[in-house]
C-alpha cells in the first residue's frame, strides 16, 4: 500500500492478525506475514508489506473416532473428490489429486474412507506378501477401500514365540535321593539343637552311625564318599578309673594328683594343634575359665575347647567327651606342656588328617558341605529338611546311587600293655570309648605296634573305656615287667574291628604240674571236660589260660603263667592234658615273697589253630576257630547258619561281608556264599550267638541245587572253615538306624515325562508354571488347546528346568529341558518344539505339522514366574472395525476373531515450496508449477484425533469473533490516543 498514517498501519495489521487467527483453527492454513517498511518518498511515513505462507496444524482435540487422523507435522493427506474420480478411466487419475489436513475420515457403506468435505483418502496399499510399492510417487497411491478385505480367512499356527520369565527361586522338583535322619531313634543323638553340633558315635549294638564309616553316593556323575569321622574320645572318669581323682566329669580334678593321679599340678598345659594352629588349655586349682583356656575338670575343659572357634567339644549321656575339629578334614594333635600329662590321662589320640580327596564329616553342617563339593563333577546335593539331612542327585532327572559301609574297623584310642600285675603281664588293654564288646567276643587288632602283632583275639574283661586281649607270643623275653605298665603310642593306623566267631567252650576248675624244678613248659589237666569234642585240644591249638598267675603247683613247684593265649605244644590223655611253655622256669623250692594265688580257678578256653609248626616263635595267621558256618534245614536248604557272639541283627535285617571269604565266594554244604552281598536275615540264636541268612541264585529265587544236608550245631564236623578272618559289614543296621532302606541301593529318578506318576502331567510333580495356548489347524478351529507346563530340575546354579507340552487328551506330546545361564538367559532348549525337533499332532484328525516354539525370549530373574505368547494361527473372522495405527501408520482391518490386519501405509505429502500451493475449497490445495510435486513419507498423525476446527466449526467462529472484538476495542484505544495527540500539537502550534 502507499505510505500511510501510522493509525492505517495499526489498523492494517489488526486485520492480518484476526484473518491469521481464523485461518489458524484450520490445518495447512495459508498464512499472512504483514511487515512495516519505511516509505523512502513517504517522508517519514512507512507502508505494509504482506507475504503468504502455509503454516503448520491447529490444536488437536481427542474424537475416539477411530478412523479420525490428526496430522501432528505440515504434512498433507492425499484425497480426491469422488465424483471427479468417477469420470476418469479407471477411476484414479493422479491430476484429481488434492491435498488437505482435514482427517474426519468415516467409514461409508462403500468401505472407503471419505472426509467431511466428502473427500476420499488415498493410501498405499500393502503387496500380499506384506511388502510396499517401491515408489514415492502419487503412482503408490490409491484410494482407501476395504471392501476385499472384510473376510478374514482361517491360518494354521506354524509358530509360537514365548515371552516368559522362569522364577529363578522357585522351588525345584526334589531329586531321588535319601532322608538322613540323624536326631531320630538314637541313643545319643536326640538332643542335637544345632546343625554344627558333633554328631555323636552310636553303640555297635544299636547298628547306629559308627567312626569310619562310609557313604558312597552316586548319581549321574562321579561316585563320591564321604566317611564319619575326625573325631577323638576321651576316657570316662568312674570310681574305678578316675582322671586326676576325678570320678565324674563334673568333679574337680586333685591338685596335686594323688598317689595314681599322675600328680596334676597347676599351670599344667595340653596343647591341641588343629591343622597347624596350637591352642593352649591350663590346668587350674583355683576357678576355672574356660574363655580364657583355662580348667579343672573335664566339663570345664570341654567348655575351654568350646570357646575356640575351630574346635567342637561334646558329652553323651555316658560321659564320654568328644572333640573334634570344625572342619572334620583337619588334623588335631595332643601334646602335652609344662609337665602335664593329660593326653595319656585322658586316653586321647591324634586324629590324623582327611587324605586327599576323601571328604570327612561330623557335623550335619559337614556332612551338607561334603556332599555338595564340586556340584559339577558329582551332581549330587545336601540340605536340611525337617530338620533331617536330604542326600540326593543334584537334578531329578537323574537316579541316585547310595551305598553304605559301616567300617568294621575302629579306631584304637590308646595302648596299656600290663597292668602292674604278675598276672595281668600279657593284658593288653585297648581304649575304645563305646566298643560294645563282650567277654568271648573276637576281635582283629591292626598296626598297634609291638609287642602287639597283627592277629585276632579273643576279648577278655571289658570295662567302658575299652576291652582287654592278650599277647599272643610264646617268646617270654617279649613279656613286659611284671611291676610295670606301659603306654606306647598308638599308631594312628592302629585300629580293632569284630569278626565272626564261634565262642568254644570254657573248662574250668583246670590244675597245672610244672613236673619238678627248672622246667621250661607245665602240663595242665582240663580235667572236667563235658564230653564236647571241640574242646578237646590239639597240638598247634591257641588256648586262652587265665587264673595261674604266679603260684606254686600241686607238686611244690613254683610256676608263672600270666594269664593269655598260649599254643599247645604237647598232648596226652585223648586231649585231656595239654602242654604250654611257661613265662620263666619253674622253680622247686620256691622263692621267698611268692605273691601266689592258688583259689582262683585255672580256666582253659580253645580259641583256635595257629597251623604252625611247634617253636618259640610263630606268626599268627589264623589263631581263631573260623569254622563259623554252616547248612541248615536239610537237604536242598539255602539257609546258612552264622556263628557270631553277641550280635546286633533282628530278623529282616540284612547283613553283607566286606572280606574274608574268597573272590569265587565260599562253598558252604554246596551253598556259595560271597563278599558285598545282602543276604536277608531269617532267625537269630536265643543268646543271639548265631544267625540264620538265606542264599539265593543270581535271579533271587532258585536255592542252590548242590545243598546238601546241614544240621548247623548237631553235627559240628560239617562246618566251614574260612580261612581267614571273616569281617561283617554292619552297613544295612547302619541304613536302618538312618531311615534308609535297608536292602535299597538305587533310587529312580523322581522325574521323567515318559511315566506317568512321575510327570507334570501326570499329576504327582507339581509344575511352577502352568499355560493354555490356543493353536489353530486349517479350518481355523480349535479344540485341543496345548498346555505348556514347566518346573525346575535343579537350583537357581544350575538353572534347568523340565518342560511339558501337552493337551488334555493326548497327553504329553513333547517334553525337554530349558537351560540359562548365569545371567538367567536361555542357552538352549531341548525337544520341545524348536527349529530342531517342531511338534506334530492332530486336532480332531486334523494335522497339525510342524509347529515351531520359539523359546529365544525366555528369561530367568526372581521376579513371579509368566508366560506370554504370540502364535501366528487364528480362526475365521469378519470386518469388526477399521483403525489408524500411530505406532506404524498403518490402516488395519480389525476382525471379530481378533486379528488387526494393516492393509494400507498412510502416506503423507511433503512439498518443496509448500508456500506456493493453491488454496482451493474445502481447506483444500493443489499442486502448483512453484511448489513442485508432492513427496510422500510414512505419516507423523494421531488416531482419533482432529484439529479442532475440524471438530467444532461454531467453537471456532466464536472465539475469531471474540478475538474481533479485542481488535476493535484496541483500535478505539489507539484512535483515541492519536487524537489526543493531534489536539496536543494543533494547541502548541497555534501557540
């Protein structure tokens, strides 16, 4: 415009303002831009200059239309004007085209997409194999119908992804394995309160839980044992041996020690090394503290060793005190200090070290960490249940192997050899807390070291510390003093253990005849033989003589014969006398100060036949009467009777041999008898001094055919001899005493999707996850949804679980494992389903091939156990709706059996010079030479939405009006200072 007043320019700028204002409630509005410029000819005046542009939407407001399409960029949608269409040869002729942003798209009977205009919209629609056309170009384009498209048709499920998280804690399927039940039907035991509690030994006659012996478990990777032990007892103080003066383990000690105390004094110390580490306990007179290692009687001592963090000390009811090491595996010295002498005194031995690669335990805490050291090589595992000790396989797909060996072999505590006694010179006393061993009982000593060979014995007087045998040597010189008992050091190997045997017959009220002064040997007269033929003797024999001592014989002859075992070097009289070497000559007179004895009764038992050729010295093989079996029952009978004093099974129980009898097995009547095999027990003797056990074939049924007759005690002759030593393995007492099966060795997998009792579907394992998925055949029907069921083999370690694919009347039709690892991602999934192993069944006869279940996006973390899914089957299905997509910029075809379809991209026009567009109607525009062609590009819009002018035409209008107003109410302002103004300067001029 020509230069103007300045009121123009106000007013001419108001009026862009409300025309900008109205146009920007409408989408791709043109745009006036009204900039003063000063007029160089205007002289001082300045003119309005206008530019047209095309600016961006107006406010979007929420419809829920869903076919409603707000552009939220300047772009452009495509529509035509269906008549002009119409009359074009096929029906899309590119110059028809239009551009508005104008998206109040409804859907006609037509299945089209027409606006409030009545303008249809243009889309690209998608290829059949879900690609696009290659191009930009309005030639991508054509107009939105869906009338092809309202039939859904029917798709098999080819693939199913799962999106799912395994609960990494979830409780696993519990494994084949054992409850070890240590608290429960035990004599000493009961009372235990912590899992770091020593596990106490049991008596041997209660077949319970004994040092030394050995659990051998084994499942699906290398066999393991573990063996009970590292553990040191310590004598009990009785009236009858008391420690320092002590006759109960709550009496203070006496200081200083009586005569026999062994002269206790204070500041006395033992020092206990445990695998290297020395801690030091004082004897103290005064209080005792036992934090400070200090103490004056065996409770206080057990307290001191208490406070001491690698060390365990604990009492049973008999007043035994045990002491072991934390760690079972350490070793543990005694060493006395200062004086003391409290490692004899107390009757402790060292315990030595575990060996390499045996794993000791004596702790319910122990015996957890030995089984479940190196998971990966044994795939075993221990924890606590119910306050019992559960050995199983580390995953309950694989079987559990469990043997048992009570070790026959015990430990040898302590040595005294002689008991200050002329007859007492050859006992042996050995110190084995809890030995449960009678008078007549026999005995295999090992390692004890000189002068105690390795042989077997016959048990003597018991007391509760230990049991007595003799030397069994007829070299005098190897005797020890009579005024004199020694202590040797007990070898740590040194060890007894009970063999069968059959107790003989004891002859009393025996005499003894030296024959005269200077003689090395005497002739004792059995004399009161019953007329039992076994106890005849015979040259070679082993004879246990006690109650000769030192004495003088009928004839006057002085005679020492300490009570032991002895060979027979001579008989006479059918049997009836037999001739013995004596400790030193006989003497005639004898000498002064004789301490004789001569009312205690001489006793004879036969033990044995030592098969060796008379001389001084002889090596013991085989000193004992091993004819220990027999047949019974007659001819044909597969019952074996065994001669064992003082034995601890019942009826149904089964008992094994650990060595002794040959690699072949032993012949017995006809009936083979072997190492390492069950045989079940079927009759105990009434003094419990035999047993009767059943020997069958291989098959478990047949009795051997070549039995012959056996009468077991009616006809002695018929027994077998062994040969050697037969050692009994306690282990199924031992089994029994635990809760464990006595005759049951392997346990089956708890898990396998091949049983029926033993799967998730099945019904006896309880799944952590349980999931219906709907498949479709090709029909696009479904009657058989597949159930997927899951729940984990092993803990969160080693991160498996077991999993179910199945359908109520088919059962399970796949099974397999899921492994993670650490980071709780799946590594692998076997046989169920993936692009391996696809599933295969019929739905109602119908196949279903080659399902494939894609398992990559399943997890393991703590959070709750789910299951999503995404299969690519459905059912039939009709038009339901029609909606715009934000996410993708798709139209999709919405179906009543829940498949959304995109059909078309919504592609929007972009414009080089959009500025130069025609405005046509309608809020519509055109292509112009200037603004180039249309480029189109994946919408930026917003479903159910549209710009509010779009949505309320008057809501519109009446905010432009009030708008209006505001201008007019500002132009009058503006007037009226301009005036004001004029008036001013009209005054100063006229002045």
């Amino acid at each position: 415009m020509p230069g103007s007043s300045s009121l123009g320019v106000i007013r001419e700028l108001l009026e862009t303002a409300i025309q900008n204002t109205n146009s920007s409630l409408a989408g791709a509005y043109k745009k006036e831009e009204s900039s003063c410029v000063a007029s160089a000819a205007g002289g001082g005046f300045v003119r309005e200059v206008k530019n047209n542009t095309v600016d961006q939407n107006g406010e979007i407001v929420r419809t829920n239309i869903a076919t409603n399409i707000a552009i939220t960029n300047s772009d452009l949608f495509v529509v035509s004007n269906p008549a002009a269409m119409n009359n074009v040869e096929g029906g899309n002729d590119l110059a028809a085209a239009m551009y508005t942003q104008d998206g109040s798209f409804k859907i006609t009977d037509k299945l089209t997409l027409t606006n409030n205009a009545g303008l249809q919209l243009h889309a690209a629609r998608y290829n059949p194999d879900g690609t696009l056309p290659n191009d930009k170009s309005l030639k991508a384009l054509e107009v939105v119908d869906f009338t092809k498209d309202a039939v859904c048709l029917p798709k098999q499920t080819t693939k199913i992804s799962i999106n799912a998280n395994f609960r990494s804690n979830a409780a696993p399927i519990e494994a084949a394995g054992v409850n070890f039940s240590i608290s429960s039907a035990t004599d000493y035991n009961s009372d235990i309160t912590s899992n770091d509690d020593i596990i106490l030994p049991e008596k041997l006659t209660t077949g319970g839980l004994k040092l030394g012996d050995q659990l051998t478990l084994e499942s699906s990777g290398a066999a393991k044992t573990v063996i009970y032990g590292g553990i040191a007892m310590a004598k009990v103080p009785k009236e009858t041996s008391k420690i320092f003066g002590a006759s109960t383990t709550i009496q203070k000690f006496t200081f200083p020690g009586a005569p026999g105390a062994n002269d206790l004094q204070n500041g006395q110390q033992l020092k206990i090394i445990v695998n290297g580490v020395t801690y030091k306990f004082t004897a103290n007179s005064r209080e005792a503290a036992p934090k400070n290692g200090t103490f004056n009687s065996m409770a206080t001592f057990a307290a001191a060793i208490n406070h001491i963090t690698d060390l365990n000390a604990r009492f049973d009811t008999d007043g035994i005190l045990h002491i072991a090491a934390k760690d079972a595996n350490h070793s543990i010295s005694f060493v006395d200090a200062n004086g003391g002498r409290f490692k004899a005194a107390f009757g402790l031995t060292d315990v030595p070290a575990s060996p390499d690669n045996v794993q000791r335990f004596n702790t319910k805490n122990g015996l957890i960490k030995a089984v479940n050291d190196d998971p990966v090589t044994y795939k075993l595992k221990a924890y606590v249940k119910n306050g019992d000790i559960k050995l199983s396989s580390l995953k309950a797909t694989d079987k559990f192997n469990i043997n048992i060996k009570s070790a026959a072999s015990r430990r040898v505590e302590h040595v005294t050899i002689g008991d200050g006694t002329a007859i007492g010179q050859a006992k042996i006393h050995i110190t084995a807390p809890r030995h449960e061993l009678k008078t007549g009982d026999f005995v295999r000593l090992t390692d004890v070291g000189a002068p105690v060979i390795n042989g077997n014995y016959v048990v003597g007087d018991t007391d509760e510390n230990g049991f007595c045998v003799y030397i069994i040597n007829n070299d005098p010189t190897l005797f020890p003093g009579a005024g004199t008992a020694t202590h040797p050091v007990a070898n740590n190997a040194a060890s007894w253990e009970k063999i069968a045997g059959r107790k003989l017959q004891t002859m009393e009220n025996c005499t003894i005849n030296a024959g005269g002064g200077n003689n090395a040997t005497a002739v004792i007269d059995l004399q009161a033989i019953p007329g039992a033929a076994p106890s005849i003797c015979a040259q070679h024999d082993i004879v246990h003589i006690s109650g000769v001592g030192h004495r003088v014989d009928a004839g006057g002859n002085e005679v020492l014969l300490p009570d032991g075992y002895y060979k027979v070097t001579a008989v006479g009289g059918g049997g009836q006398q037999i001739t013995v070497t004596l400790f030193q000559a006989s003497a005639n007179p004898p000498g002064p100060n004789l301490p004789q004895d001569n009312n205690t009764s001489i006793k004879v038992t036969k033990i044995g036949t030592s098969g060796n050729p008379p001389g001084a010295n002889f090596n013991l093989a085989n000193p004992l009467e091993n004819h220990v079996m027999a047949t019974i029952g007659g001819a044909g009978s597969n019952k074996i009777r065994l001669y064992n004093n003082h034995h601890n099974y019942n009826i149904g129980d089964y008992i094994k041999f650990s060595s002794g009898l040959p690699d072949v097995g032993l012949a017995v009547d006809g009936v083979t008898v072997r190492n390492n095999v069950n045989y079940k027990v079927v009759a105990i003797g009434p003094n419990k001094d035999y047993l009767d056990f059943e020997v069958f074939l291989a098959d478990g049924v047949t009795p051997d055919a070549n039995a012959v007759v056996g009468d077991g005690d009616a006809n002695p002759a018929t027994l077998s001899n062994i040969g050697q030593p037969l050692v009994i393995d306690d282990g199924s007492r031992t089994a029994e005493y635990l809760g464990i099966e006595q005759d049951k060795k392997e346990y089956d997998a708890t898990y396998d999707s091949k049983v029926g009792n033993k799967s998730m579907f099945g019904g006896n394992i309880k799944a952590e996850i349980v999931h219906s998925i709907i498949v479709y055949d090709t029909n696009g029907d479904t009657t058989k949804p597949v159930t997927i069921m899951a729940a984990p083999l092993a803990n969160k370690t080693q991160a498996e679980w077991a999993v179910e694919i199945v359908t109520e009347e088919d059962g399970i039709i796949a099974a397999g494992t899921i492994k993670f690892d650490k980071y709780g991602n799946v590594i692998s999934s076997i046989g169920l389903g993936g692009i391996d192993s696809p599933l295969r069944y019929n739905i109602d006869g119908i196949p279903l091939d080659n399902i494939t279940i894609d398992w990559s996006n399943t997890i393991q973390t703590a959070i709750d156990s789910y299951i999503n899914y995404d299969q690519n089957g459905y059912a039939p299905g009709v038009k339901k709706n029609i909606e715009y997509n934000d996410g993708t910029g798709d139209l999709e075809m919405v179906y009543t059996n829940g498949i959304r379809k995109p059909i078309y991209k919504l592609l929007t026009a972009r414009f080089a010079a959009p500025n130069e567009l025609k405005r046509g109607a309608c809020n519509t525009y055109n292509e112009s030479y200037k603004s180039g062609p249309a480029i189109l590009y994946v919408a930026e819009a917003q479903g159910n939405s549209l710009e509010e002018s779009n949505v309320n035409d008057i809501a519109s209008l009446i905010k432009i009006n009030k708008l209006a107003t505001q201008m007019q109410f500002g132009l009058r302002n503006e007037s009226t200072k301009l005036q004001t103004a004029r008036n001013v300067l009209s005054e100063l001029s006229v002045r």
